[in-house]
C-alpha cells in the first residue's frame, strides 16, 4: 500500500506548474450575484418556477456567507458559484419534472436504511457497501449532479445515461486523479454520495461549510425549519424511486447528526446505522483533506483558522446527536464501532440488515463479498497524518473536548495517540 505525506500542508512549497495554476486561481475575478446566478440558470434552463418563493433568500445568505470570506480566491468563488449556480438548474428541472408526471409523489417508499454519523467514520464505505446489495436504491455521484434528466435525455443506443457520460468526462478532465485526493476522497461516477447534496437543491444542507469559511451560513442554517426541508428531501426520493427502483433507499450524511428530529419524523420507519469513531481521528482527517484543497482555493492556508472552526463543528454535530439520541428507537439503531466495523464488514452489515428486517440473502452475501473484495481499505493509498505537525494540536486535548461521547459510546476506541 501506497503511503502518502504531505509535509507542505502548512506551506505549500508549489513546483513552476503549481504556481501558475495557483496565481491563475487567485487571478480570476468571480461575481456571485444572486440574482445573476438564477438569470443564468433560468436562461440555461427556459424554466422559472422553483416550487418555494423562499429559496433565493436562501441562496443570498449563501451567497452573503460567502461574500464574508475574504481568504477565498477567485477558484474558490468559481466552485461555488458553479455549485450554486448547478443547484439550482437542478431545482427548476426537478418542479418541472413533478408538473409533467405529478403520480410520482404517489410512490410508496419502503423503509431506508440510514447512515448517520461523522465525516471520515466510515460512512461512505458503509453506504457503498449497502448499496451493492441490490434490493437498495442509492445515490452515485453521477445522479447527484443531475438529479432530473432533461425531457427526452435518455440512454444512448450503448445503454448509457447521457448524465452518467457527462460526468464521467468531468471526472476524467477534472484531475480528479490527484494521488492524494483520490486516497483522502476518490469520487468516480459510481461512488455513492450523501443526500445532503439532494437536499441542497432546497439551499438548506450545512454543505457550503465544506468549501468555504462561512460562520454566517451555519448559524443561518441551524434556525431553519429543518422539517420542511426534509419533507422535500422525501419527495425527491420518491420522483428518484419513480424514474428506476427499487423503493428502498440506503442513505447518509453528516448532517443527519443534528438533525434526529426531523430525520426521524420524516423517515419513522428507517434503520438507522449509526457509526461510531475517535473525534479526534475524524478531525484530523477531516481537516488534513481541506486544508490540502485550500492550497488552491484560498489566498493561503490557514492551518490554525480550519482546525478551530472544524474542531467546533464536530463538538456541535456530537453534542446535539447525543441529546437527541433517543428519538432512535433502539431496535431500529445499529451501532457501528470504527475498527468493529473494518474488522468484520461483512458481519456489520449482516447486524443492520437484520435490524431493518431483511436480512442476508444469499444473493445479497455474493454482491457484498464481491464489493469487499475489489474495495479493500486504502486500495488508493493511505494518507499518513500529523495533527501536532500541521496543526499544532495536541491530540490527548482535543480529545478532553468530547468526554460526553466517549461517555455515551464506551465502545469506541481512541486512535490517535
């Protein structure tokens, strides 16, 4: 296996074609008007309904959250712009498609599965490997960035969605193929994604917190009426289900963490596989993977600036998931331990289909032994991290922070020493 360091994370120290990609990054001038942004999608798109009048004061307190960061660069405002600007061409395209086949929100869904739990816990290696048991729907990157096919935009004569095609080309054109991104986070067409990405074309998911330093957004964010956004989270669901099944989703995210009440209101019968691992080691991942993507898309690197703002974030996800943890129904809640969870996968994933009611078929063992096979933990690489090197952190204190969840969770092990 592959070991990889990055011992500028602090000082980038660029080579002649790093710095001419970073002075053309911070050259670019990026006007992230809101208004402009839902000209262009309507022009994009010939639509104009969004469904909720509501939604462009959300997008300007996105755009004023991120209007307030002055370490972003001209790259970092062009993704977001592009992000905002895609959101909500794919909003004008999924009302349209509800007027045209208004019988999908008829759909019954069956019971999901749900992933809930920190970023870099395990979650997208637990819901990649749910998917491949194909009695579950799921979300693969290629579907989350064109969530509504265009009128008449269905596979070729080779059987390929158009959507998948275009996304692969993005992949490839996008040097998406950056050793250390693709050992941090590879994101291939098929990777299956989190629904927060679903829920933003509400502009209502803490998303935007991944790219850019937007205190404003957050505290914006965490007064809305996290209900209604579900609700609407659940209709896309089932225009999704209506387009290909099956009707029983495996879902996650982050965000869910704080969010019980309204998760469990709106999906009262899901599993919910909740996973369990060392704050300290999801924050010194976490931050490691964003301050190796600041190197482009700010002026400089504020080490010290991320870890803060991360090292609070992850307290708040933690603290409110566990005052809210029993809103779970304990017979529908699996808890999934980090290195219980790398030493017996398969196992694990026996424990939650049994706890949704459906257990292992032996179809459903083939397809997961096959994933796990071809999927093997640090298959990209394996990232080496350094939270006293690059962050000036000393892991015993930040870990003195989160006393309460290992109290909640004795089983989880501490890792990083």
């Amino acid at each position: 296996m592959q070991e990889i360091v990055i011992s500028d994370l602090r000082d980038p120290q660029r080579d002649r074609r790093e710095q001419a990609t970073f002075e053309f990054a911070v050259g670019l001038d990026v006007d992230l008007d809101a208004d402009g942004i839902v000209a262009e999608a309507q022009a994009a798109t010939g639509l104009s309904d969004v469904g909720d009048p509501t939604l462009i004061d959300r997008l300007r307190a996105q755009v004023d959250a991120v209007e307030a960061d002055v370490g972003l660069n001209g790259l970092g405002r062009l993704i977001i712009r592009r992000r905002l600007l895609g959101l909500y061409r794919s909003r004008l395209r999924f009302e349209e498609y509800v007027k045209r086949h208004p019988e999908a929100l008829e759909v019954e869904l069956d019971p999901p599965v749900i992933v809930v739990g920190l970023p870099r816990s395990g979650t997208t290696h637990l819901v990649n490997l749910l998917a491949a048991d194909n009695r579950f729907r799921s979300m693969p990157w290629w579907e989350v960035i064109e969530p509504t096919p265009f009128a008449g935009d269905g596979p070729g004569p080779d059987g390929v969605d158009p959507r998948y095609a275009r996304c692969l080309a993005d992949y490839e054109l996008s040097g998406a193929h950056d050793p250390v991104m693709v050992a941090a986070h590879d994101r291939p067409p098929s990777s299956i994604e989190e629904d927060c990405e679903l829920m933003d074309l509400d502009l209502c998911s803490y998303t935007l917190e991944w790219h850019a330093r937007v205190p404003r957004w957050r505290d914006h964010y965490l007064t809305l009426d996290q209900d209604a956004h579900y609700a609407f989270l659940r209709r896309q669901l089932q225009v999704l289900s209506y387009l290909r099944g099956p009707n029983r989703w495996v879902l996650k995210t982050p965000q869910h963490l704080e969010q019980l009440g309204p998760l469990m209101r709106t999906f009262p019968d899901a599993t919910i596989a909740l996973t369990l691992r060392d704050p300290v080691a999801v924050i010194q991942s976490a931050i490691t993977m964003l301050a190796y993507g600041d190197r482009l898309r700010r002026h400089e690197v504020d080490a010290d600036g991320l870890a803060s703002y991360w090292v609070d974030r992850i307290e708040r996800l933690l603290r409110a998931a566990v005052a809210d943890l029993d809103r779970i129904d304990l017979s529908r809640r699996t808890d999934v331990e980090f290195g219980a969870f790398m030493d017996d996968e398969l196992g694990t994933v026996t424990r939650i289909l049994d706890a949704a009611g459906i257990g292992m078929s032996e179809r459903a063992r083939d397809q997961l032994t096959a994933y796990i096979g071809t999927n093997p933990r640090g298959r990209n690489g394996r990232l080496l991290y350094d939270l006293r090197r690059d962050f000036h952190l000393e892991p015993a204190e930040v870990r003195e922070r989160f006393g309460f969840y290992f109290d909640a969770f004795p089983q989880v092990r501490p890792e990083v020493d």
